[in-house]
C-alpha cells in the first residue's frame, strides 16, 4: 500500500541552528531524513510512522571534511560516494573504502549517508562494522549543546541508541592508525551489489615487534546492533603473529554474538559463518608482512 | 500541512516548473507532472534502477528522490540522451547489439551506462558490470548489455 501524500509534510531548513530549534521546539514530532536510501523505501510502501519529515540535505554545517594529522573528521552527510572520493579515507581507512562499495549500488552510494547510516541503525548495515573497527566516535548537537559519544557504546539495543530526540549527528571522527597496521573488511551476502549482508566483519590490529598489540573486531548481522567482538579481541590481544589462537578465537567470537534466523541467513549459518570469517582474518594477519 | 510546492528544475537542459507535493517522488513528478514518461517504476524500492536519473551529475534512483530534495536540481533523463533525432552514442550501440528486449529496464540501464562512460571512458567488462550492478535486467542475460556499453568504449578508444 502506497503512502497517502496529504498524510506527510516535509520542511528544508537552511541551517543546523534553525534544525535544532525546530527539533528543540517538538522533540518526537519530526523524522530527520538524509539520503532517503532507507526512509523512502519504507515510505512508498506505506510503512513510515513519522509523518513530519526533517530534511537535513540543505545543511552545510552537516558537511565537510577536517583532516588533520591525527584524525579524520567527516560531516554526517557525507555520501559513499564521497567517501570514495576522500583520498585520506583511501589513505587510512581502506575498510571504508570497502564498506562503501558493499553499500547497495551506485545510485545509492550516490545518495546514502554515513550519518544515516549510522542513526537507520541496522544491524546489517555495511559501514559500522569498519567505524567499529576504527574507534570512530561520534558528535551529537541539539539545541543544548553538543557532545561526542564513542561509537561502540552508540547502539544500545535493536534501533534504540545514545541519541536524544532533539538531536543529530553532526560528524563521526576516526583517529588515524598509527604504526604497522592490518587492515580486514569482509562481508558475506547472497550477491556483489544490492544484496544485504549475512554476516559482515571488519577489523583493525596494531602490530609491533611481530605481537598484536590492538584488536578491534566489528561485526554486522550476527546481533540485535553492530557489535565489538570483545572477547575474540581478548583472545588475540598481545599474542604472537606466529601463534594467534584461531580456534579459541572462534570459540571466543561465538560468546560475542547472538544471531537469529531471518529471510536472509539462518542463526546456526551465521554462528558458523562469523567464526570462518574470523578464522579468515586471523590467518591473514598472522601472514602479515611486517618488514 | 503544506499541499504543494513550486518545483522549480532544469530538465534536459530545460528549465522547467511544477506544483507538486513535496514529498512526491521524483519519479512521479517526472512522469506525471512533466509527462516524462521515459523513466520506469520498477521496484520502487531502490533495487532494480529502472527509475535512475542524473540529479546534479549523480546517478540517483528517482523513485526514493523527495521532491522537495530535488528541489532547483539538474536532471537528465533517458530522454535527454538523444541530440533531437540523433540517438546518442550508447543508444545506438544498444540498437546494435539487440541490448533490449521488453525494454523496461533500458532507461535506466542507458542513464547508468552514458555516466559509466563519462567517469570512466574505456571500462573494462568488470568496470561495465560495477557500473551497471544497480540495474536489473530479467530479459537479456546482460550480456549483450555489457557488449553494447564495450563497444562505445572501444569506439572512444580509436577516436
């Protein structure tokens, strides 16, 4: 069933400071939308609650990129496509990179967002598992003020986060690796291009001296959010590149997760896919150059 | 709550101006309001591209396109391609290689494959079907597709 066009109302500020009033004055009322790659779908079939929709696109303190030595910071707005553009997000986050391209198609790479992204909050979606992987933290302004919130600690529950009605994201900052780094972004779906992921695994480790020194490992479609694989970082943290604990870690990763069965995978695949994928990564960064 | 907007855009190098919800689709005010009826509905869901535009030089799927984003945009449609009764480089080659068979999917597949070309002049197989992942076609197997897209490339090359 079509959505009745009587039934909604859209408004365009022209500034994050009108935005914020306006969310300010009615917190609740208005669905703030982006690049509509997920909040369009649900509307042409009828099944979008908000009927006040925010319109963020024309707000140009929502863009822009601030590179500096240490960190990366990229205004919410920003397309796959521009990521693809960003020769430091190349530079330094080539699970980005990844992310981007494993996202829908061109024509949605060319309209989707990170923040939105971020705040449609799908477990399955492609780029938190990379943000994960990276600490990315991310800013939320309101008319109160703002603030800066670690991402791993964002998503609290199926679609509910850190994230008050009267605010947005304003701008995700990724601080840059340091040192020798291994890079791993993999996602398993059905098909290359549009298909929603099964499982998806990104992961970033620190090598020095040929001993893992940092793991973050984020996974997507094995739990209710995008989740930190805490206790399989545990398990490989401060371990040898030449004695990584693969099956421990697999044993370890499966206490992280709690996949369900859906149209797109059942519980017991992804359980034993998640593991696979890990054991993937594992071996590749035990066979990591490091001279 | 608001009815109507002016939409105000330029269209295959046209200006053109519409009333229009603002929530309408982009696909409906080019088909319905501008009678533009070139660019399809497939899934209406962002899967298939048979509803792609360029809006401001991008690939988009009009059909997840709010009005009121598009709102003093440039579009071209599949009926921007042809310079009057001259087909376009792509078109021709689509002609040539027997590319279409219902049809349905060929806008959209010839909106993806000219900006394919303009970003990428001389794609190689893999960089066609890149460009083109956002298009389905039930009909033809792609291939001929893929084959028609080539061919301009390899035009281009000589030239």
């Amino acid at each position: 069933m079509r959505a009745f066009l009587p039934d909604y109302a859209i408004q365009a500020p022209g500034t994050l400071d009108e935005a914020l009033r306006m969310l300010a004055a009615e917190p609740g009322a208005w669905t703030p939308i982006a690049g509509g790659t997920d909040l369009m779908v649900l509307f042409n079939a009828g099944r979008l609650p908000g009927r006040r929709l925010l319109d963020l696109s024309r707000i140009y303190e929502l863009r822009g990129i601030e590179d500096d030595p240490s960190r990366l910071s990229l205004g919410s707005l920003i397309t796959y496509t521009e990521l693809l553009e960003q020769r430091a997000v190349h530079q330094f986050f080539p699970n980005l990179v990844k992310s981007a391209r494993a996202t829908g198609a061109l024509a949605i790479q060319n309209r989707g967002t990170l923040g939105g992204n971020i705040v449609n909050a799908s477990p399955a979606a492609d780029t938190p598992p990379s943000l994960l992987a990276y600490g990315a933290e991310v800013q939320l302004v309101s008319a109160r003020g703002s603030r800066w919130v670690a991402y791993d600690a964002f998503h609290q529950g199926y679609k509910k986060m850190d994230l008050a009605p009267d605010e947005l994201v304003a701008r995700i900052r990724l601080p840059k690796p340091q040192g020798l780094g291994f890079h791993f972004y993999r996602k398993v779906g059905t098909r290359q291009a549009q298909a929603i992921s099964k499982v998806c695994l990104a992961a970033y480790a620190r090598i020095q001296d040929r001993v893992v020194t940092e793991l973050r490992v984020g996974l997507g479609s094995v739990a209710p959010v995008p989740l930190r694989a805490r206790r399989a970082e545990a398990a490989v943290v401060g371990r040898a590149l030449d004695a990584l604990p693969i099956e421990e870690a697999r044993r370890a990763v499966l206490e992280d997760i709690s996949p369900i069965d859906d149209i797109r995978a059942s519980a017991h695949y992804r359980q034993v896919v998640t593991g696979n994928v890990l054991a993937q990564m594992l071996k590749e960064l035990g066979a990591a150059r490091t001279a | 709550m608001p009815e109507t907007i002016t939409l105000t855009l330029q269209v295959n190098g046209a200006r053109r101006t519409v009333d229009t919800h603002p929530m309408a689709r982009l696909l409906d005010v080019l088909r319905d309001g501008l009678r533009l009826t070139g660019t399809k509905e497939g899934c209406g869901e962002g899967e298939c591209g048979a509803c792609s535009v360029l809006l401001n030089g991008r690939v988009v799927n009009s059909c997840l396109v709010p009005a009121l984003q598009a709102q003093d945009g440039v579009v071209v449609t599949v009926e921007g391609l042809a310079e009057g009764e001259a087909l376009s480089p792509i078109q021709d080659a689509f002609l040539v290689h027997n590319a279409a068979q219902c049809g349905f999917c060929t806008p959209g597949m010839l909106i993806a494959a000219d900006d394919l070309l303009r970003r990428c002049p001389n794609p190689d197989k893999e960089q066609v079907q890149a460009g083109l992942a956002g298009n389905l076609c039930r009909c033809t197997g792609y291939s001929k597709i893929v084959d028609a897209v080539r061919s301009v490339a390899r035009q281009g090359e000589v030239r």
